[in-house]
C-alpha cells in the first residue's frame, strides 16, 4: 500500500475547497475589462 486513501482524500478535499473558492472569487468579484483573466489550471 503505497498511497494511503487518507491523503487522497485529504487532496480530493482540498481540491473541491479550491473550486469552490475559486467559483466564488468570480461571483463575487467583477470581470476585469482589461487584459485577459487568468486561469487557474496546472
């Protein structure tokens, strides 16, 4: 057992807390007018 199911969750939580953070970072911020929005992918 090399990868414990605890870490992966533990990731899987943070990832899901990070979109949601995200989705409400562009909900409640305006879209920029200027320049290109940038992605949060990688």
């Amino acid at each position: 057992m090399s990868r414990a199911p605890v870490m992966e969750l533990m990731e899987l939580t943070e990832l899901m807390e990070l979109m949601e953070l995200t989705e409400l970072t562009e909900l409640t911020e305006p879209p920029r007018p200027s320049g290109s929005r940038p992605t949060s992918s990688g």
